[in-house]
C-alpha cells in the first residue's frame, strides 16, 4: 500500500487532482453542515407513506449504527490501498453529497409522524452538531453510501455484500420510521447517477 501511494505521489497531475478533490469535499461537506441547520427550520411537505402505515416503529439504532460504519470503515481501507479508487470514492462522496443538498432543498419533507429519532453518535457530533435532525430524509444518506462502495467495487463479492448492506439498512431505517420508504428506493438511484457523473467529468 505504501508503495502504491509513494508511485501515486510522484505523477504531479495525481497530486493536482488529490489536492483539487479533497478541497471539493471540504466545500460540499463544509456547506452541507451549514444547510441541514437551515432545513431542518424550514416548512416541508407531509407525505402519508403507505408503506409505513403498515407496521410501527422500533428503534433499531444500534445495528444501523453498527452495521453502516463497520461496512464504510471497511470500504475505506478496502479502496485506500489502491490510491486511484481512493481518490474516485473522495469524489463520489462530494457528488453525492451535493445531490443531497439538491434533493433535501428540491424536495423537503417533513419527518414520519410515528419517526423514533435515529440515534448517530457520528452525525450528532458532527453534521448534526449535537443536535437531532429529523428533516434529513430525501434521499437516505446511510444507504446511498453504502451503494456508492458497491458501484464502485470490480470485486464481485464485495460488490454483492455491500449491495445487501444497503438493502438491509434501508429496510432498518424504514422499520424505525427514520426515513419514507422514497428515501430508501431513491438512495441507490442517487449513487449510480454520482458514479455516472463522476465517470463523465472524468476527474483522472
């Protein structure tokens, strides 16, 4: 791993493009923290999900937590020994990132009524800033992630572990009433279209 990131280093345009996509997440993500405060005041629609009428809320915290970052902690040491793929998901993160802002804002929702706040000690302490955001719905971010790694493995394996991750936690998202059932379908939806676009930028 160390060698393959001492050869990318040595490729000036590597270092450009390294450089240029780590200043793009810190802009999208820098003002991402800044629009879920303003979303989060703002009036949105009221969608009756029939597919949440369906069954009540459990809270299922725990295992989303558990389940989400043990698989983007993976993936991220997973595509880190391999420079180029590291850079490509740096950049997918920020496409997606911005589709969300794009999304929340086009189509803000207000939360499920029968919603059992997810409780993220990552987004709390950061994104969140401590508080509990309930208007972080379309699309669901949790999901998108994990599909985003899928997409963008060759590694058959890994692509179909990652696929199931997502499904499953789309499917605990939604049997806590954090997220609309849209939310979930529309989250890998969102992660192929970021992969599309950041093929046809062609940031490398």
């Amino acid at each position: 791993m160390k060698d393959n990131w001492q050869k990318y280093w040595q490729e000036k345009r590597n270092r450009t493009v390294f450089i240029y996509s780590a200043a793009f997440l810190s802009v999208v993500l820098f003002c991402f923290l800044h629009f879920l405060t303003f979303i989060e005041g703002s009036k949105g629609y009221i969608f009756n999900d029939p597919i949440l009428n369906l069954f009540a809320p459990i809270d299922l915290s725990l295992p989303t937590f558990i389940i989400t970052y043990s698989f983007v902690l993976c993936g991220i040491i997973i595509t880190f020994r391999s420079p180029g793929i590291f850079i490509k998901l740096v950049q997918g993160y920020a496409i997606l990132s911005l589709f969300r802002i794009i999304s929340l804002y086009s189509i803000t929702l207000e939360p499920p009524a029968a919603i059992i706040p997810l409780q993220d000690v990552f987004l709390q302490s950061t994104f969140y800033s401590g508080r509990v955001n309930l208007k972080d719905l379309f699309f669901s971010g949790h999901t998108a992630i994990l599909f985003l790694f899928a997409f963008d493995f060759k590694n058959r394996l890994l692509k179909r572990l990652f696929i199931v991750a997502g499904i499953v936690i789309g499917i605990l998202l939604m049997l806590q009433h954090v997220h609309f059932s849209v939310d979930v379908f529309a989250a890998p939806v969102f992660a192929y279209f970021t992969i599309l676009i950041r093929e046809k930028i062609n940031f490398q």
